[in-house]
C-alpha cells in the first residue's frame, strides 16, 4: 500500500463505526467530493486527511517549508478535473502555533510536482487571505491579498486561463478580488484543499467544511 496517501475516515459506515490503520488507501467516496490524497514537495511525517461524512468535514493535517516562489512543500487532498469550476469551504485552523504563516488552501494545480503552475486561496494562521499564483512552471508566485479572521468563508473560481478569489466570514457576504489571468494550467487539473505548516519538520491541521465543488467534468 502506498505509504503517501496516509488517508483516515472516520465516519459511520453502514450499521457501525469502522476504523482503518494508517496509512490505508481509500476508495473515492470515502474523500468525499476528492479521490486521493499524497504529499507535494517534502513534507515531515504526520501527514494525514480525515473525512467525516456525517459532518460533512476534512480534517487536514499537512506540513512543509512553504508554498511560495518557485516550489511548494504541502499535503493535498485532491481529484483531476476539467474546465470552469468553483471551490468553496469554511477554513479554521486547530491549536495555536509559532507559524503565522501556516496555510490552509483551496487549489486548482496543474499537476503533483513542486514547482508546477497553479492558483490557490490561501488562509493564513494570522489571517492573511490571499489569491496565490504561479503563471507557469517552476517560476516566481506572486499574490493579492486581504484579510480575513477565523473562521474564513473562501472560494476559488476558474474561468479559462482567469482565477479569482472570493473572501469573508461564514455568515456574510464573500468580496471578490481583482482577477488574475494567463495562468497557464492545461485540462485536466488537480483540484483540491491543501495544508502547509510553514516549519519544515512540524505539522499543523485545519478544518474545511461546507465545502462544495461546482461546475467542472
């Protein structure tokens, strides 16, 4: 069994409660809406994604150095897709850390490699929301930023080569950013929630709920 999809559900199956080792693989449904999850980049170990699917919840326990200029150290949970597609969630951080900036992410990537092209909305430890961006392989992310506070109420839209970001609270209304465009991702696409520590051999864990996946194929 492929020890990189350290995958764990804990939900009620059929008429009683199932538990699995670490490090099992699953099947798609027990991801819910996503049909793997493995480590991008180097990441410690720990790593793991939880789906509880009474609560409709992942529990996203993911590490690495960072998620910025030219690679990306983090835990993904994903599935390919194509074409126009929104991803939204409600995003906490659990616990309390020395890392402000840990990231909890919605993402749209083009493939499992480091330095691969990408856009994600990124939920900071301290609050900072951002639209990251890498416009092709291997090169420099740039970013737009707000802020948000805990819990966050994000969401991801592709539309062709154009990415935007939506941002607020859970019972308010989402503001949108500025557009990016030209980010090169040829069909199909990794899609997916991700998690970085921000220390290269900690781990931390975030919460996304609520979440949904519209258009795409």
């Amino acid at each position: 069994m492929p020890t990189s999809r350290n995958v764990v559900l804990y939900s009620i199956i059929f008429l009683g409660l199932q538990t699995f080792p670490a490090g099992a693989y699953f099947f798609q449904s027990e991801l819910g809406l996503f049909s793997e999850a493995s480590s991008v980049g180097k990441t410690p170990p720990g790593c793991k994604a939880e789906f509880n699917a009474a609560a409709g919840e992942y529990r996203i326990t993911g590490g690495g150095n960072n998620m910025w200029d030219t690679g990306d150290d983090f835990y993904f949970v994903w599935k390919k897709i194509s074409g126009d597609v929104t991803l939204t969630a409600d995003i906490r951080f659990l616990g309390t850390s020395p890392a402000e900036h840990r990231k909890a992410v919605l993402m749209v990537r083009q493939n499992l490699d480091r330095g691969s092209a990408y856009a994600d909305v990124a939920v900071h430890g301290n609050g900072l929301t951002s639209l990251q961006f890498r416009g092709a392989e291997n090169e420099h992310t740039y970013q737009i930023f707000t802020q948000t506070d805990q819990p966050a109420r994000v969401r991801l839209v592709r539309h062709g080569s154009q990415f935007r970001m939506y941002s607020g609270r859970p019972d308010g209304e989402l503001k949108a950013s500025d557009p990016v465009e030209y980010i090169s991702l040829k069909d199909p696409v990794y899609l997916g929630l991700g998690v970085c520590s921000h220390l290269a051999t900690n781990v931390e864990t975030a919460v996304f709920s609520n979440v949904s996946v519209e258009g795409g194929k």
